[in-house]
C-alpha cells in the first residue's frame, strides 16, 4: 500500500488494445482487464476492514496491522484514507491522500507529516489504484502483467470470483519492489488481498474484506483531529 512514505497508483493514458498488445496475446487477460475498465466507469468509492502482515526477512520476524481504509473517486481525481487500530480502541495512526498531498497523522506524539508528491503525483497514484477503481487501461500502462488464473476468496458468507495478477512495474526507475501480487474482482474493480515483494526480500501482505461499494462513507471516522499544539513536518 505504501512507496517510500508516499502512496501511489497510474492515470489512463492510452487505448486498451495498445496496451494490451504489449501485454500478453491472451484472451482471458483481455477479457480481464475490460472488465475492469468497465467497473472503473462506475466506481465512485469504497471502504474496507484491512489486515496486514509485514514479514522482515532479516530477523524473521512478521509485524500485524488492522484497520480502516476508503477510496473517493470524484471526476478524475482520487482520495483515500486509512485509520491503524491502535491499544484501547484509539488510532495509532491516521493517513489521508488527496489533491497530491500525503498526510500522516501520529496521535501519540501529536505530529502531523506532509509529504508532497509535486511532479510525481500520476505516478505515485498508480500505487492507489492498483486494485481500488483502477481501470485495465491504467494497470496495462504502467505493469507488465502475468495472468496466474481465476481463485474464489471468501468475503463474509460470499465467495468471490478473483484473477491473481502478478505485476512487474515498467518504471525503470522502481527500485522498491521486484513485483506485486492482487487479487482483484474485475467486476468492481476491487483487490480483495495484495502482496507487495520488497527489494530487500520483506514483503507486506494486505487482506480487504466487509467491503462496502459506491456506498456512504462516514469521513468522521478518518478525520485527522490536529490542534495548536500539533508539530508539523514537512517534506
């Protein structure tokens, strides 16, 4: 979910049989990633329960995180938010994206850090998008993609269809991760779990689940609460 400290994701930029003719001469992907652009049309936002898992290779050792997330989806421009659950049901961290500015809220030492994406910002949101409202044009833009098949994951009582798409980015410049795994519903434009291959062998692992879709989004509850004696860093 995160680069650096930013967050990032692509904006369309070509026609989807272009880019898919560098892709893959496949069929299903095809039919895949239209799908995709299909519910990209339609998105306008959606809120999930996340459960991470940080494995550090070095010491072996894997960290958890759970919390909140949202995507809004205004005309072209895309926000998100996350809330990290914290002891005694307060956050321990809150995240807001929007406009091109990165917020990272730390209540315990009431800091708040401003990371400006300027330039970069269509290539930091490629990052957001990856599986949240993402059309096939975007993701055949900026990945090299290998299609590794149709898997059912459980969402509540429900089992939803996914493809797993293995992603290799075309930025020669990326250095932070070798490939990212999704498992995206097509039909919504929604990953349901993601796996992000560090370059350093650490991986994170990010599983979505009581999604809620082009639905109502209490933004209270992502609200970063600053006041006058909150410390703020920029960068």
């Amino acid at each position: 979910m995160f680069r650096r400290p930013m967050l990032t994701a692509a904006l369309a930029l070509t026609s989807l049989p272009l880019a898919l003719s560098a892709q893959s001469n496949s069929s299903h992907l095809s039919t895949i990633l239209q799908q995709m652009n299909q519910a990209s049309a339609e998105f306008r936002s959606a809120r999930a329960q996340m459960d991470c898992q940080y494995y550090e290779r070095v010491i072996r050792d894997t960290t958890s995180q759970t919390g909140s997330i949202y995507f809004l989806r205004k005309d072209k421009a895309i926000q998100m938010g996350v809330v990290i659950d914290g002891p005694g049901g307060k956050p321990q961290k809150v995240v807001e994206y929007k406009d091109g500015l990165l917020e990272l809220f730390d209540p315990g030492v009431n800091q708040l850090t401003l990371l400006h994406a300027g330039s970069n910002q269509a290539q930091e949101e490629r990052y957001i998008t990856l599986g949240f409202g993402g059309s096939g044009t975007d993701l055949a833009k900026s990945w090299n993609i290998q299609d590794l098949g149709t898997e059912t994951l459980p969402q509540g009582a429900r089992q939803i269809r996914t493809e797993k798409l293995d992603l290799t980015s075309k930025d020669p410049g990326e250095k932070n991760f070798t490939h990212i795994t999704i498992w995206v519903d097509p039909t919504r434009a929604l990953s349901l779990r993601q796996i992000f291959y560090l370059s350093n062998d650490d991986r994170r692992t990010c599983n979505y689940a009581d999604i809620k879709y082009n639905s109502h989004i209490d933004m209270k509850t992502f609200e970063i609460k600053k006041n006058s004696h909150t410390s703020i860093v920029n960068h």
